[in-house]
C-alpha cells in the first residue's frame, strides 16, 4: 500500500527491496509499556538474557529483537555488528538479514549480494528467493535468467510460494526462450491457486497462460487481466502496463478473407 514514487535507475523502474514495520514494532517505549505491559515486560526479559549470551542463536535472535523493536536501548549499530559477527560465524539467517540490510539500504550492494549468495548456499529458501530475484532483475548485477529460475527452483522445491509465482513467470515470459515450459508453469500456478487469490501478478500470469494455450478462450485472458487490474488498483500498484496490454489485445483491424 505504499504510496512513495515507483524506483528508478538510470530511467528504469526496477523492483525494490523493503522492510516494512507494522504493529507493535512501530510503537515506542511509553505506548508499548502503556498497552501492552506484559509483552512488554516479556521483551525486555528476553533481551536481557540474549544479551548475555555468547551462542551464535541467541546473538542473532538479539540482533533481531533490536532492529524490530527499534524502542529497545541500543547502542548506535549495535544490531548490524551483531548480525555481521554472527554471519561471519556460518548462521545462514544471520547471513540472509545482513546480506539484505546492506544490499536494502544501499550501503555495500556488493556485500550484500555475497551474503545473500552464502546463505542460500546452506538452503535457505528465502534467500534462494531473494537471489534468483537479484539475478532476474537487480540493476547491480548481469542479469541472468537461467540462474535466476535454478535459485527460483530450488526455493519452490521447498514449498516457498513466492519463488513458484516467479518460476512459473519465467517460464512463460524469458527473453531466454530455452526455458519456457507452459506445462509446467500451469501446473505451479494450480499450486497456488488459494495462497495467491489476493496477488495480482497471480491473475496477470493465468492470463498470460491462456493466451498461450493451442484452444485458448480470449475472453478469460482479458478477464484475468482485468483481474489483475482491480486488485492492483485496490492496492496502490501502477497498473498502466496492464492497462496497455488489454488495449492492444482488444483493439485492432480485422480482416475478412473469402475463398
């Protein structure tokens, strides 16, 4: 629902990284004392014995306590010198969140990506997901499509929903035509037929899967598209491509031959 300008490099828009902070991770000490005293209490319990530990889960789980509950005494960086010990350490959650905080604010994108790589290396689905996106279509890196979809693979194999989406896409939509498969896409669209009822994109590709069947039914193409369109709107997304795609499908000439 974010209502800030679409990203932009070099004139191009390009998919961006966030961390959104929702609930009680947005309130301060006072307001979560106030409302919620046992959670509250409970929190800073919990950080009090995290703190004190030298176990590699408990730092992380520490470091994670801090960058969520911003409220929590901290010292200036004290999060991210904990994550980067820890990730250095082989804990690939460690990894992930430090590959990512350098790489979503901007500050190393390449220490980033290398700490994204690593933790996917241990087979961490969100960070194979997050990888074969930044290979996709990061404007920091070559962009390679058959990475990409082999990272998007080996997350969908463990069930992470996202990397099916991005998977079946893929395999109807690379420039790299070698790796089109429409079976397969329509048989990992069908898998998320109730996770992904709510996501646009889901609509966007069943419509993009009908076009492409040999006895397709044109009217439910432009319904999904319209689909996709309605729900994006709902949600703040820009939905001008889709828009334009349902006026190239739908207007034109016709020409009538006779034998």
């Amino acid at each position: 629902m974010s209502t800030f300008p679409a990203p932009n490099f070099k004139g191009t828009r390009v998919n961006f990284l966030n961390r959104s902070y929702m609930g009680s991770a947005t309130y301060s000490k006072f307001q979560m004392k106030e409302e919620y005293e046992r959670l509250y209490d409970k929190l800073r319990r919990m950080v009090k014995r995290l703190k004190v530990s030298n176990k590699r889960e408990d730092k992380y789980q520490y470091a994670m306590m801090l960058l969520t509950f911003t409220w929590l005494n901290q010292e200036d960086g004290e999060a991210i010198a904990l994550l980067k010990e820890v990730a250095k350490a082989g804990h690939p959650l460690a990894q992930f969140e430090y590959g990512s905080k350098l790489y979503r604010e901007q500050t190393d994108i390449e220490q980033g990506i290398y700490w994204i790589s690593e933790a996917s290396k241990y087979g961490l689905p969100k960070a194979e997901y997050r990888l074969a996106s930044i290979l996709q279509s990061s404007p920091w890196v070559i962009n390679d499509e058959k990475k990409a979809l082999f990272w998007y693979q080996s997350a969908l194999e463990k069930d992470y929903p996202a990397a099916k989406l991005r998977a079946a896409e893929l395999k109807m939509l690379a420039s790299d035509t070698s790796l089109h498969d429409f079976d397969a896409a329509n048989e990992l669209l069908a898998q998320l037929k109730e996770s992904q009822r709510e996501n646009p994109e889901y609509y966007f590709l069943l419509a993009i899967a009908e076009k492409n069947k040999p006895s397709r039914n044109f009217s439910n193409v432009i319904n999904y598209v319209e689909q996709a369109i309605d729900l994006g709107e709902r949600f703040n997304w820009d939905v001008s491509y889709w828009q334009a795609l349902i006026e190239k499908w739908t207007k034109g000439s016709v020409t009538i031959v006779e034998d």
